[in-house]
C-alpha cells in the first residue's frame, strides 16, 4: 500500500472528529481511538469521558504536572478540563450502561455485517481482558469503529461473521478504516465514503461481506 | 468516644485469615492501597481470594501475593496490563482461578453486594462468551445476564482524608471501585493519607459515609505528584 492511498491513522482520527458535535459525550477506547484526544480543542465542546471515574478529560499533562489520581483508562497520566468531574465506577457505567453517553470511539479485531463486535480476545488465547469494552459496547448511543481495513496479513477485518470472540452484538453503527468510512445498515453494510485513492472495486475486494454501494459514493 | 483509627498497617489487617475474600479498591495505580496490601503479604495469609478490576503489575500488590502463592482466585475484569506476568504464569500453571467479569458488571455485583440485593440483571455479555454458564432471564420483552452480587470479608480501600468516625473523601480519580468495595466488606479497612478530628471534614464532601468503615490507617507516602 502505497503512503498516498488512504488515509493514516491522523487523519481517519481527524475524519472521525468530523461526524463529532459540540456537547457530545464521548469515550475513546485504547488504541487508535486515543489519537483523538490530541486534536480536541476546548472550543470545540466534546466531553470526554474515562471509565475509571473521570467526565472532562483533558490531554496529558507536561511531566512535572502528572497526577496518579488522573488517569485514563489506559492508566496514562491525563488532565481535567473546566468543567470535569469525578465519580465512582458503578456511576461511570451507569453513564455508559444507561444510554447516556452519545459516542463511545472503540478499536477492533473485527466487526460483522450486523455489526457485531470482537475486540477484547483473539481466538484460542487463554488470558485476555475485558475491561470496560462489553459494558461501553452495548450501552453507548452509538458505537462508532476505528480500524485497519484489512489485518497485517491482509485479511478482511470486516465480515459476515466475527470468528473472534464477540464483545457485543449488533452494536457498531459506523467504521472507520484506512480505506473508507462504512455504516452498519438492518440491511448490513453501506459504503459511506472513500479515502482518497481507492476505488469502490477495491474496498468491495477488501470486505467479507455485502457491501452496498449508493449512487452517491459511486455505485 | 468512636475512634476507627488503628495505629499500624499491622493492625489495619488484622483477622485477615487463610482462604478470606478480598476486595483490593484500585484502577492501575490510581486509589490502590498498596501499603495495605504490604501488610497482607507480611501477615503471610494464603488461599485468598481477591477481588478487583486490576491482578496487579510488574511485582506489586495483588502481583505480590500471586508471586508469593497467597491467591487460590481473581475474580477481576482486566488482568492482562502489560507487565502483569505474575497472574498470566498463575494462572496457566493452574495455581490461580481467573473469574473474568466485565468492568461495569463487577462495579455493579459489589454494590448489590453492598447494598443487600440479590444479584444484577444487566445486558453487558448476552449472547457471549462473557455470560457462558450464567442464567439468562427475561423481563418486559428484554433479555438480560443474571450476575451474582459480590461481598467480601476484608475490603481493603484507598482514600484522601477520614474522620475518626470513618467518614471517607476520595482525591480525584482515586474513587474507582474503592467507595463500592467500602460498602461490601464485613470488615472494611481505608488507608488514607490524612486523619482528622471528627467536624473537620464537611458533611456535604463525605464520599463514604463512616457506617461502611471499619479500621482507618494513616500511611505517609511519599509525595508522587
């Protein structure tokens, strides 16, 4: 793949931040979700909320500022913007849980068709972590995916069926990859946009599973 | 006069017994009582059964006691931080149990457990492996994962500042799971950074009301922020 075809993982962040509004309440997964918290800015009014207690999180702070009492879910050092707050972790699910958070941003092995979630344990490994993952997943208005298009081996990380272990059903709504921005339809997956440099021939050769493609974007 | 204070880390876990639950408050570093956890290891108990979202790092705290073969189980959400060896080797020895439940799930059976009730219906799981082996019940047209509520003998909890009365203030994102495991151990034991006379703390700042504590410690740290 050549470095003038797609988009980098900056700018899938930056594409993202795009379909973001002023005074959503948002979560960032670990991963490529975290890149974002460096291109917010406070005028741009999205709150960021950490699993481990924090509404208002903040980029992280030069090295003789750090606080162990403020991290993120990562349990890297962060800041408070005007505004954060801190709360215990049944109130920070409940936030989650409860349908109150409006985007919650998270990476993944794969996501199917019916948007199906995998994204805490590759297949036949013992030991994983899930965290916060299948709580976010199933509570969030709308579960938004970051992600390569294909694995370093080149294989399809969208699919008919997830062959990971799942995190959640027929949770993610949108995906957004290196090669095009997809949404998760009743009717299964509908090409939303295309990074610069692919064609629709390409990102349908690169996805196990139907893709619609409105007139719109091409088809 | 009520006075919840002990006088040493030694006397903060003492009861802690052989095959004892244990709930250890905490997000990575942040609201771990470590010092309290020291004092476990020392006291030299073993078969335990911990609690928490974390199984530790590196080799300290929870890690501590798995390298030293103080644990029969975990029952966490997250074992896997990066340099956590100690519960991954446990654990594929079968030395250690490792109960997974996820993070909301967790906070929420240790409330229940806390708060009397009789487990937690919750949609976090459904229709995965997560939920394999638990009851599945169906309520107003919805299907939820029935998880059963978590009490503890010892919960071993981080805070700020306490009263003598036991009443607990949480600095920042130290709260974590630390008010909740207050609420679920029979025995509940805070370390805290400061002590102070009863009428110091304003009502309106009290995170963990004194009736959940048992034993407040103080430990000096040294100042890391």
């Amino acid at each position: 793949m050549s470095a003038t075809r797609g988009w980098t993982e900056a700018e899938i962040a930056r594409r993202v931040l795009a379909d973001l509004w002023e005074g959503a309440y948002v979560n960032l997964g670990i991963g490529m979700p975290l890149l974002l918290n460096e291109l917010l800015t406070p005028e741009m009014g999205i709150i960021l909320h950490s699993e481990n207690g924090i509404l208002g999180m903040g980029p992280a702070p030069p090295p003789d500022r750090r606080d162990d009492d403020i991290v993120d879910a990562g349990k890297a050092h962060v800041t408070l913007i005007p505004g954060a707050s801190v709360f215990h972790s049944a109130d920070s699910f409940a936030m989650l849980r409860g349908g109150h958070l409006d985007v919650a941003l998270l990476g993944a092995y794969q996501v199917s068709m019916r948007g199906d979630l995998a994204n805490w344990k590759r297949p036949g490994q013992r030991i994983a972590g899930v965290g916060g993952a299948a709580d976010i997943s199933v509570g969030a208005r709308r579960v938004w995916v970051m992600m390569r298009h294909l694995t370093r081996d080149g294989e399809p990380r969208l699919v008919r069926e997830c062959t990971f272990p799942l995190t959640a059903r027929g949770v993610v709504r949108r995906v957004y990859t290196d090669m095009a921005v997809v949404d998760v339809t009743p009717e299964g997956l509908r090409l939303a946009e295309l990074a610069p440099g692919y064609t629709v021939a390409d990102v349908v050769a690169a996805t196990d599973a139907p893709l619609a493609v409105p007139e719109s974007v091409g088809g | 006069m009520i006075d919840k204070t002990v006088p040493s880390l030694e006397a903060a876990v003492q009861g802690l017994d052989d095959g004892m639950v244990v709930m250890v408050g905490g997000f990575g570093d942040s609201g771990t009582p470590h010092e309290l956890l020291n004092a476990v290891l020392e006291r030299g108990c073993r078969d335990l059964t911990i609690i928490s979202n974390n199984a530790g790092d590196g080799d300290r705290g929870i890690a501590a006691l798995i390298l030293h073969h103080r644990v029969r189980k975990v029952i966490c959400s997250f074992p896997t931080t990066a340099h956590n060896h100690a519960v991954r080797e446990a654990v594929e020895r079968g030395e250690v149990e490792l109960e997974l439940r996820p993070q909301g799930t967790l906070a929420e059976c240790i409330r229940a457990g806390g708060a009397g009730l009789g487990g937690v219906l919750t949609p976090t799981g459904l229709d995965t492996e997560l939920a394999e082996g638990k009851p599945v019940y169906e309520l107003d047209g919805r299907r939820y994962v029935v998880e059963r509520p978590l009490r503890a003998d010892f919960a071993l909890v981080r805070g700020w500042r306490a009263d003598r009365w036991g009443n607990v203030v949480y600095r920042y994102a130290q709260q974590n799971f630390n008010p909740l495991m207050a609420m679920a151990g029979r025995c509940t034991v805070v370390q805290v950074d400061h002590v102070h006379e009863v009428g110091e703390i304003d009502p309106m700042h009290v995170h963990t009301p004194g009736i959940f504590v048992d034993r407040v410690v103080r430990v000096e740290r040294e100042v890391r922020r």
